[in-house]
C-alpha cells in the first residue's frame, strides 16, 4: 500500500513538472510570436515613411548597389593583372563574395539597427523600450529600418547568379542544396553575431566598432579565399568565431576545392547546425545583458 501511494506521488509529481514544462514552452513561443508581429509592424511603419518619398529612397537604394558594388569592381580590378588569387579564379572568387555579400546583405536589412543600441543606453532612450509591452531585441532591431539596404542584397545575388554560370561544377541535387542553405545559414550566423555584440554594448556602452569588426570585417574577409590568410586566422574564424561556416567550408565542398585545415567531411555540411548553436548562444547573451541594464541613473 505505501509502495502504491509512493509510486502514484511520483507519477503526479511528474505529470506536474511536464505541464509545467509545456507551460512554459507555450509561453516562450507565444513570446517569440509577440517579437515577430511586433517587428513586422515597427518595419512596416518606417517603410511607409520610406516610401512617402520614393524618388529619395531609388536614389539611396541605387547608390547603396553602387557602393556596394565598388567592392567587387576592386576584385575584378585585382584579376585584370592576375590569372588566380590562392588558386582559386574570378567566378569562384565571385562565388564566394555573392554568397557573403547576400547573407550579410540580409542580416544587415534586418538587423542592422542593433549596432545603435549603445547609443541608446548612453542617452536613456533604451528606457523607452523597456516600459512597452513587446520584446526589446525586436523593437532594436526594428528601430530605424533602412530599406534603402536592400541595394547591397541585390548586387550580391547579381553577382553570385554571374558566378554560377562560369563555375566548373558538377552540379548534383547536394551541391544544389548546398548553396541554397548557404545564404539563409550565413544570415542567421551574421545576425548571431550582431545580438552578441549588441549584448555586449550594455557593459561597453559603445562597442559599435567591436561589433562592426567582426560583421562588416567578417564580410570582407569572406570575400576572399581562405588559401590567401594564414592557418591561424583560418583556424580563429573556424573554431572561435565560426565564421568560415558562413560560405568558405560550404563553397569549398561546392567548388570541389580542399579544405585548408582538413576537417571532416560533414563540416562542409554543419552551417545550419552551427548557425542553431551561434543564435542560441547569442539569445542567452542577450537575457543576460538585457538583466544587467541598471538605466543610465544607476
């Protein structure tokens, strides 16, 4: 009988912490849904206001596809006095740049706004945000959006779409798999890395250049092959900041090109698993530095 009653306590006790859990499952997605309707509606307001003038926002957008697009008119310039850089020719080059250049395009359309948040701790306006029923990484990341940046998401993908009729690829259903997953993965590791830099302007107040360091100069170092940097900063942006996830280990497996630091097959395959693991992350920094914000009076 008291085996009975022991045994019928366990089972309610586990029933109870299963509910709690779904519980709070529920409450998380319902949190998330909270974030996404109320960013939709924060960019739909600035892209009303965008639009209003919408010769001024043709002109930005063109010029932002123009600047943009001097970057890869240097590398085009670089080939006109070289045959290959580290191996590796101009449409793979451009293989490489369009895939980055499009994955960091879209992070940056969409979450480019995160890098003015130590601004806003310094001058108090972060308060404001705090005090709104909605989540604050949603109303950062929202605040300001630039829709005149969807000019570098177009140049990028005229460039990789350049680059995938020169290519010598056996193209298989795999590889073609492959570089769609690329650019959505690249994305979320960019947009991973702009929340952790952005945590870490609430103790650092402005490390807007810290987080650009590794965004914007991520980008460029991507452009390029990996066979022209040294094994340590290969290594560095493989296993410390993952980077190389983002298009060098994809894009070799593409470009059928030998991995320089000669991991495992299934690394050419890993982005999505590693862009998972870099948001994850890149939340959990987020709670903790959004707890620590004591205002600007503390």
């Amino acid at each position: 009988m008291a085996e009975t009653g022991a045994g019928a306590g366990a089972g309610a006790a586990a029933a109870a912490a299963v509910a709690v859990e779904r519980e709070d499952f529920e409450g998380r997605l319902a949190l998330l849904w909270q974030g996404l309707r109320a960013y939709v509606l924060i960019t739909a307001m600035w892209v009303r206001s965008t639009l209003a003038y919408r010769t001024s926002f043709v002109m930005m957008a063109i010029g932002n596809l123009l600047v943009s697009g001097l970057e890869f008119a240097s590398i085009a310039i670089m080939f006109s006095h070289v045959g290959v850089l580290g191996g590796f020719t101009l449409p793979e080059v451009a293989f490489l740049y369009g895939t980055t250049g499009a994955a960091f395009g879209i992070t940056e359309l969409l979450m480019g706004s995160t890098q003015r948040l130590g601004a806003r701790v310094r001058d108090g306006t972060l308060d404001t945000l705090l005090v709104r029923p909605v989540p604050v990484l949603a109303q950062v990341a929202a605040d300001r959006f630039a829709l005149r940046r969807v000019g570098r998401i177009v140049q990028s993908l005229a460039v990789l779409g350049w680059s995938l009729t020169l290519v010598e690829v056996d193209w298989t259903l795999w590889r073609v798999a492959l570089v769609a997953v690329m650019v959505p993965s690249g994305a979320a590791i960019f947009g991973a890395l702009l929340v952790a830099g952005a945590a870490f302007q609430f103790w650092a107040l402005d490390a807007a250049e810290v987080q650009n360091a590794f965004t914007y100069g991520g980008n460029t170092l991507l452009q390029y092959p990996p066979t022209v940097f040294a094994g340590e900063l290969v290594r560095g942006v493989t296993f410390v900041v993952p980077l190389a996830f983002v298009n060098w280990l994809p894009a070799l497996r593409v470009l059928g090109r030998d991995d320089p630091l000669g991991l495992p097959g299934w690394a050419d395959f890993a982005s999505p698993a590693v862009a998972l693991v870099c948001c994850a992350l890149a939340g959990l920094a987020w709670r903790a530095g959004l707890r620590g914000y004591r205002s600007t009076g503390s």
